[in-house]
C-alpha cells in the first residue's frame, strides 16, 4: 500500500527492452537450434522489467494477502486453522515428493505405512471400521458416501431406495452431493432452537420410511449446536431401512469428547483440510477420506486414480502424531470453549438467535441495535480495516444477518479478546459514525467490490497490451 508502484500490473512496469535476466550463448552449434518450424513467428508477449522490480511488484502483492499466518481467521463452518510447518517439512521429504503412484509396490513401503497408519488413527478417533483416502475433498467425500450407501441397497436389492433426507441447516454440498448421485433429497426442518424437528422426521419417516436411502447429518449442526436426538434419529431411520451418513467436515469439535461410530453412524467423511490443519482457501487442497462401519468396506468405490491426494494425508498424518494420543483429545473441549467464550463476550451487542451452549462455532443475527442500518456485510467489511479476516456471513440460511463465528482450537485467549474488543468497538461505531462502517473497508488496497460481476465476468486478460498489439 505504501509502494507507490503498488496497484500497477507488472505489464504496467514493463519498459522496452528491459532485461532481468541472460542466457548464455548456444555452446552446442547450429545442430542444436531449434527447429524453424517450431520457433515464434513472433516475440511473446511478455513484460520487461528488472529483477528488483519483479521481486517487488511479486512479494507486494503477497503481501496482501490474508491468511492464517498473518492473522486471526474467524472463519465458521471452515475450519481455517493453524498449520504447523512440521506438517510441510514431512510432506516435503524427498523420500515422499518424489515418489511416483506406478513405481514398484516394494520401494513405497513407507508411503503406505503413512496411509495405513492414517486409516487406523481416523478409525480409532471416529469409531468406524475403515476408511478410504482417495477423495479429493469433502464434497468429493460426501459423493463416495453416499456411493457407498447406493451400493449397499442395491447388494440387497433394494432399489427404490432413492431418496436422502438432510436437514435445512445443512451445508449446500449435502443436498447438491446426493444430487450428483443420483438421489432426492429430501429436506427436514429444523426447530426454533436450531436442532433436527424430530416431529418433522417422524412424519417424513412414516410417509417415505421404504424409499429412504439415508440421512445425511453434521453434528455439531452448522449453528455449531451438538444434536441432543441422534439415539431417536438413528433409531427412526434404522428402523426404516436407511443408513446414517455423518458430514465430518468440521470434526475438531469432537475430538476428545465423541465418535461418529460409537452415536451409531455407518458412513462418514473427515475434511483432512480443516480438521487435521492442511493449509487451504482458493479452491485446495482437500482430502475427504471416508469411513464406514464393518461390512460395509466392500463397497468403497474407486473414485480417484491411485491413493488420493498424499500429501494432504501426510500432513493429517503428522498433525496426529504431533498432538499424541493425551493431546488430541483436548483439541474439542478448547475448540468448544474458545467460541463459547467470544459468543458470551459479544451477545449483549450482537443477536444471539439461539442462546446457549454452542461447540466448536456460533451464528450470530448481525447487531442487536437494527436502528443504526448497519448489515453484517458492513461489519465483516469493517473487520478488514482492523486487521481480520471477517467471519462467514450469510450463512447459513436460516437468519437473514448471518454472522457465523469459528475461533478455533488453536487461538490463545489475547488473541480472542483483541476480536472481542474490535467486534464491540464495531458495534459501538455502528451508533457514534454509522456511515464508516457502511462505507467500509477504508484501509484496504480496494473498497467493495461486485462479487456478482467479479464471479461471472471475471477479467483475466490484460485489455490495453492485447489492443496495443492488434
Ligand atoms: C467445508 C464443508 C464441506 C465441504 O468440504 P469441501 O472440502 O469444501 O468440499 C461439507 N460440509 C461441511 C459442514 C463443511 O464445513
């Protein structure tokens, strides 16, 4: 921001002729030219600009970058937390980046010790019986579950089981996931309190009880509520036929405290991304291994070539070993007890909708006082300019000012109490000068963008040197 060159594309720093680099002259002779045919006809369209200014104009940009290293990353229902760089320095060993998927089963023996090993502490810390690593992410996950529950109807042949029931808090890969599979979905409510309706169910169960193929559930829920009913939903959809499938996404919460396995799910997928700390945003890398109880590990579909995407098990692999059996189990109660700390600090500013309470993140209903006009989008921009990373917002649905609050495990008590008091300091701004935070960010390289626009019409091609060479 203060680099006047700050803000200039590097092709906007270009001059001609300018050179940051040579070559050495061609030792080899005319024999080792590159063929005519196979030469530009033309220069490529490339800046020139001086090494300094490269290395510059490169590590400016990096510098506006947000991430876990550079601050404090509220983030809910993502799970953004810290990533040790043991866990990089492991999955950067030679001996693993180097290795290729077709060599020799006999020379990777310790690669698929990493993956075994992996598969056995996932089962240990869920309660299931096996797992498989080969998704890509959890939504990927979520498809090679349900895969899984296909199958498993269709060994008994029990075809008509077609339909999904997942409830209306649910993140939006669940529904869409069962959709890929080619299976309805089927939406259940959720009671003022934020929890499965289990009336809602009941009837559900009663009217479609033979055609449920599943019901897809996230525990804790993603208002961050542990849901109390599981032994009567279990035992309802059980009953009926179906399978129970457990969205692990955001395990840290229950580590330590309790296992998908034991409440009496068969099929679920852990983010290895989030839960077990592989560094993530911008689309990867993920891993959603998925795990089932006894019986049902004969129909692990293939889903991606070879073993996944190792590196990201490596690193889960290395989170695990570095906490050790004591400590991996204080990892839910200090996920749990950091955001109940920042939701009882912040609720007589901000609208707590369902109070009580929460695991591991809360949703807060924008800020108690709505007289000011001040959104949630207007305080997550005003976060920006103190520094954070805002939280997730408008999701999920079910509140219109969505403000959805995950501190993470990790995070010491300063570290929360310098959020609270810029949250309150927000609020508190939102009555004394309303029109600075609506106008926010201001301390950013650019204000509001058009996310609409921005996503649909992105502009990734440089218009004035594409014109100029026309
Ligand atoms: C992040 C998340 C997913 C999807 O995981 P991806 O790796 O982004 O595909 C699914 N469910 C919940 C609850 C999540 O938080």
């Amino acid at each position: 921001m203060n680099n006047k060159l700050y803000g200039n594309l590097i092709f906007e720093l270009s001059q001609p002729g300018r050179k940051g680099y040579s070559l050495p002259k061609n030792r080899y002779g005319e024999g080792y030219r590159v063929p005519q045919e196979l030469r530009r006809q033309e220069d490529a369209l490339l800046p020139e600009c001086d090494e300094l200014t490269v290395v510059r104009h490169y590590t400016n940009l990096s510098n506006n970058n947000f991430g876990v290293d550079t601050g404090f990353y509220p983030l809910g229902s993502c799970t953004m937390k810290y990533n040790p760089k043991i866990n990089e320095e492991m999955a950067a060993l030679p001996q693993f980046q180097n290795l290729h998927p077709l060599q020799p089963a006999e020379t990777t023996v310790g690669a698929q010790a990493v993956c075994t090993l992996l598969c056995r502490a996932l089962c240990q810390l869920t309660g299931l019986h096996a797992f498989t690593l080969k998704p890509f992410a959890g939504a990927h996950g979520e498809l090679t579950g349900l895969m899984i529950i296909k199958a498993y109807h269709e060994s008994r042949n029990d075809m008509q089981r077609t339909k999904v029931i997942v409830p209306d808090s649910a993140h939006g890969t669940n529904p869409a996931s069962a959709a890929v599979c080619g299976l309805d979905i089927v939406e259940v409510k959720s009671t003022p309190t934020g929890l499965v309706d289990l009336d809602d169910l009941k009837r559900l169960v009663a009217e479609q009880g033979p055609s449920i193929a599943a019901m897809m559930m996230t525990n804790p829920n993603t208002l961050g509520l542990f849901e109390r009913q599981i032994p009567e939903i279990e035992q309802l959809i059980h009953e009926c036929g179906g399978l129970m499938y457990y969205d692990g996404a955001n395990l840290n919460p229950m580590l330590g405290a309790a296992r998908p396995g034991d409440m009496g799910f068969d099929v679920m997928h852990i983010n290895l991304h989030k839960t077990f700390s592989t560094p993530h945003g911008g689309g990867g890398p993920g891993a959603g291994p998925v795990g089932v109880r006894e019986g049902l590990e004969q129909f692990f579909p293939k889903v991606s070539p070879y073993h996944g995407n190792f590196a990201v098990a490596i690193r889960a692999y290395a989170y695990i070993l570095s906490l050790g059996r004591e400590h991996i189990k204080e990892v839910g109660p200090l996920a749990t007890l950091n955001a109940n700390y920042i939701k009882e600090s912040l609720k007589d500013v901000y609208e707590l909708p369902i109070d009580g309470l929460c695991k591991h993140e809360f949703v807060f209903d924008g800020l108690k006082d709505k007289s000011t006009g001040v959104t949630t989008m207007d305080v997550a921009k005003r976060l920006l300019d103190y520094g954070y990373h805002a939280p997730t917002i408008y999701f999920p649905l079910l509140f219109h000012e969505s403000l959805m609050i995950e501190p993470t495990e990790n995070e010491s008590k300063e570290t929360l109490d310098a959020f609270i008091s810029v949250m309150r300091r927000i609020a508190e701004e939102a009555k004394s000068q309303p029109d600075e935070v609506k106008s926010a960010p201001h301390l950013t390289p650019i204000g509001r963008v058009d996310d609409v626009l921005a996503a649909k019409h992105p502009i990734v091609t440089f218009k004035q040197l594409i014109h100029d060479a026309d």
